[in-house]
C-alpha cells in the first residue's frame, strides 16, 4: 500500500437557518393567543348561557380560529424550516 494516509472527511451540509423580524413574531404569537381564546370562549358558549361573541356560538368562530392560529404559528416563526 501506499505511504500517503488519505482521510475522507464527511461534508456536513449546513441549511440557512431563517428567522423572523421581530414585528413579525409580536404578530404571529398575538394572532395565535387572540384565536386561542375565540376558540375557547366559542367552545363555552356552546354549553352555557354566556353570549360574548356576536352571534352567539357558530361553527364559523371555530374554523376561523382555528386558521388563524395556523397562520399566527406560521407568523411567529414555529412552522419554518430549521435545517
């Protein structure tokens, strides 16, 4: 064999690691904590008597809280790509 040692060296990708502005996160976890308590004012009108929200209990407070809150996740940054 030779005298010459070749070592192979493992290549380690390294992905660029994206956060959001400030701004940014302030809205998304506002949007997210403001949906989460739409959700759950929504659910406690459905078996009691409190009407806070116009219209009292609806489907539609349900599934637009739940978008929002998505959209407040992907706002605040928790659905980016870290690698």
């Amino acid at each position: 064999m030779s005298g010459s040692n070749s070592i192979k060296h493992s290549k380690l990708k390294i992905g660029k690691v994206h956060t959001r502005s400030v701004p940014n996160r302030i809205f998304g976890w506002s949007l997210f904590g403001l949906s989460l308590v739409v959700i759950v004012v929504n659910w406690i009108e459905e078996f009691s008597e409190l009407e806070v929200l116009p219209g009292g209990h609806s489907f539609f407070y349900l599934g637009g809280g739940i978008v929002a809150a998505a959209i407040g996740l992907w706002r605040a940054g928790v659905m980016d790509a870290k690698s």
